[in-house]
C-alpha cells in the first residue's frame, strides 16, 4: 500500500460548525504533515507530527486543531473557520522528517460560507 | 521573501520533444530538493529528487540537475508526452535540519501539444 487516504474528499461547512478532516497511510512512516494550498498558489506547511509529536506548527490560528491518534492517521480538526480558509487540506507522509520525500494525499476540498 | 522561486508560469512544448523547467533558490542552507506534479483536483506526486552533494540525477525520463554554485536546480523531461501536461512545483529544504519542512515555488504550467 503506497498511497495517502483523506476523507471527506469535499466538505463545506458554516463558521459555527465543527468538522474534521482524515488522513491515513499504511506505509509504516513516522513524520505526517498537513498543507493548505489555495488557488494557483503553491502548498503552504501548516503543521508536521514526526513519531507522533507535533514538531512544527507554523504559526496555524488555534481554530485549526491537528491530532495524531497513532503513526497511521493524522487528523485536522476545525472550529470556527473564516471564509477565507476555504482551500485544498494536504495530508502528507514520509518515512522520517530527514531528507526524505513526502507523499501527498488527494486533498479534501474546503468551503467555508 | 520567496527563498524559491520559478520564475516561468507556463510552458509550452511539442511532444516528443524536451521540456526544461528551471527553479532558483536564494536559502543556501537549502540541501535537498525535489519536484513534484500536480493535476487538478489531485494531491502532488512525487517525482524525483537531488541532494546537494550531487549534480544530476535520472529516474527515467526525468532528469534534475543542480548548479549550487548558482542556486539554480533544472528538470528535464525528455521525450515529453502529453500525459505530462500538468503543474511542476519544486520544493526544496533544510535536510539536515531534520525538520521535514519543505518550502515550494509558486510552480510551472507545463503543456504538452500532440
């Protein structure tokens, strides 16, 4: 098995609502990362768990919330999102965080109204 | 501040012919890098990747090269097909900073004509 699960592939939601983004890879890697890029912009780093840790979180607003359950899965949890986070949700692996190529998932699309 | 940067949006080729897409960086603590392909709606690929003790790798029709002298990294895709058509970002990081961080270019529009 060499690919990146998430689900849901599409999902929109209000600005009072709580939802959660899933992601999963059965390639036996150690580091997970979530990305948010937007339209005809590239992927930007949003955090990177790496043996279960969050080792970055580059300065993502709390109502982002990322959960690492065990080395497989890797959750986005959101709470009163902004229109303006409305983007595609990256999920990627690699083995380790050390020179190493990641993975990425399908992405879920995100609307926000 | 972009620390990389490619610098043609678009491209547009023949088949069978060579498509060269170019990126430049201006992080010389950047050691390792790698280029992706994105298709609408999906996730990006990985396809090849160089660290700086190199100059050139090949992995079929993708060949990378790296110029570290001149921060300037190139992939060629030789023959070039139309299946290539897609959206090429390079990444590049710190590696030995062990902190998995990549930092992407605004990316290149490849087109490939039949």
């Amino acid at each position: 098995d060499t690919e990146v699960t998430q689900t849901p592939k599409h999902l929109v939601m209000g600005m009072t609502n709580k939802k959660s983004l899933k992601c999963e890879q059965h390639m036996g890697h150690r580091a997970m990362y979530w990305y948010k890029q937007k339209a005809k912009k590239p992927p930007e780093l949003m955090f990177v768990y790496s043996y279960e840790k969050l080792s970055i979180n580059e300065s993502v607003p709390s109502r982002f919330s990322p959960e690492c359950p065990n080395s497989s899965l890797l959750n986005l949890h959101l709470h009163a999102l902004q229109p303006e986070d409305s983007a595609l949700y990256l999920c990627a692996s690699s083995q380790e965080t050390l020179y190493n190529e990641q993975f990425f998932g399908p992405g879920t699309r995100l609307t926000v109204l | 501040d972009q620390q990389v940067k490619q610098n043609s949006p678009s491209l547009s080729v023949q088949e069978g012919r060579i498509s060269i897409l170019n990126c430049d960086y201006t992080n010389s603590m950047f050691d390792y890098f790698l280029w992706y392909k994105k298709y609408p709606a999906e996730g990006p690929t990985f396809l090849i990747s160089i660290s700086s003790i190199k100059d050139k790798n090949e992995d079929g029709r993708f060949t990378v090269f790296l110029n570290k002298s001149a921060k300037h990294l190139s992939l060629h895709i030789v023959p070039s097909q139309p299946g290539d058509s897609a959206v090429y970002f390079c990444a590049a990081s710190e590696g030995s900073s062990n902190t998995g961080k990549l930092i992407f270019g605004q990316g290149t529009t490849l087109q490939v004509k039949p």
